[in-house]
C-alpha cells in the first residue's frame, strides 16, 4: 500500500508511480529531484519552502497550493493552479480533492486562513495528507486507502488526536507526520502505532524510507 511514497521528514513527501514524481509540502530535501507535480498545504515555511521548490522545480513543474501562497512562488517560473478547500480538481491526469485543515484550540492555522489538506489519487490508491491540522469534523468525510497524519502536537493533533482521527477516518495505512524535527519524537509515533484500531496498520516511516 506504501509502494512509492516516501516520507521525507517531518510533513514532505515524495509520491512516485510510473510515470512522475509528487512532492507534498517539500522542506529540507537531501537528495532532491525534478518534481512534476507539488502539492502545498500552506505557507508557512516548513511546508512552503521557495529554496527547495527552486531545486525540484522546472517550468513544466505545475505547484497546487491554497490561494494566497501564490505570491512566494512568482520567482520560481513554474505553473501555480490555486485551490480552496471544498474543492475538486484534476492535474495532470490525477483527480485530487481538496479538503478542510485547521487548528480548533491553537491560534496557528485558523480556519479562515482557508489551509487545506490533499486527497490525491495515485496507483489505485486514495492518499490523505492532512496537511497541519486538529481533529476536525470534517475528517468525518475522508475516504482514503493512505493516511499521512500529523502528530506532533503543539501545532497539531498530538498522539492521542491522531488515535482519534484514525478511528474516524478508518484508512488501510497511516502514517505519523510531523514528529522528529520541529516538534514531536518517536515515541508519539509509536503511541499511534501501539492504539490503532484493529485492521488499521500503522507504518512509522525512517526519512528517506
């Protein structure tokens, strides 16, 4: 079910099938490639990163980010579609759902700021990026087979919201995001890996694996 997704470190993924190669939220990147499709979540800087957009980005390279982001991309020369959560769109033969990311007890990511989070379909496969997010009513609708979850806390759902969350969601596979770098460490990890519902793996991903 992970075949080709790659977490990169803390919220960045690299989603490959045969034919391109999808970044999500690219930040810190070690050994960086020609991206042919980006998906951004927000701007903050560890999810919308210009220096190492610059290095996977070429003037075919099409940037999906909510509306807003598109300012600190303009030096960068590639094709930037905007989107609203609430939304459906399809780019580049993927069909991708753009949905609702927000914090409800943390003045981070307030919902208003319209962040969102990505369900794309790649391989067969319904792939959720939650992008930076609390437990939200909205997950209620989520259909996935991958779920990428944050669970750092602080900014986030922590362990125990990501437990929540996957109860709510109900996805084949989930892997823990947003842990090991900024905020959050292994052992949150492994508390959403130890509680998971029975029949929902929990991968806890090394970077670069």
């Amino acid at each position: 079910m992970l075949e080709g997704i790659t977490w990169l470190g803390h919220a960045s993924f690299a989603v490959c099938d045969d034919e391109r190669r999808i970044y999500i939220d690219p930040w810190k990147l070690v050994d960086p490639q020609p991206a042919d499709l980006v998906l951004v979540t927000h701007g903050h800087r560890d999810h919308l990163s210009p220096e190492d957009l610059g290095r996977i980005c070429g003037q075919d390279t099409i940037i999906v980010c909510p509306q807003g982001c598109e300012e600190q991309l303009s030096d960068l020369g590639c094709k930037v579609r905007t989107v609203k959560p609430g939304t459906t769109t399809e780019v580049l033969g993927y069909a991708i759902e753009v949905v609702y990311s927000y914090n409800t007890n943390k003045p981070n990511h307030p919902r208003g700021d319209q962040h969102v989070g990505y369900v794309i379909e790649v391989g067969g496969r319904r792939i959720y990026h939650a992008g930076d997010t609390d437990l939200i009513p909205e997950m209620a609708d989520i259909r996935c087979d991958v779920a990428l979850l944050p669970i750092g806390g602080t900014y986030t759902m922590d362990a125990e919201e990501g437990l929540e969350a996957i109860a709510r969601i109900r996805p084949k596979v989930v892997v823990p995001m947003h842990w090991g770098d900024l905020v959050g460490g292994p052992k949150d990890a492994e508390r959403v890996r130890d509680g998971a519902p029975e029949g929902v793996e929990v991968a806890v991903l090394t970077v670069g694996s």
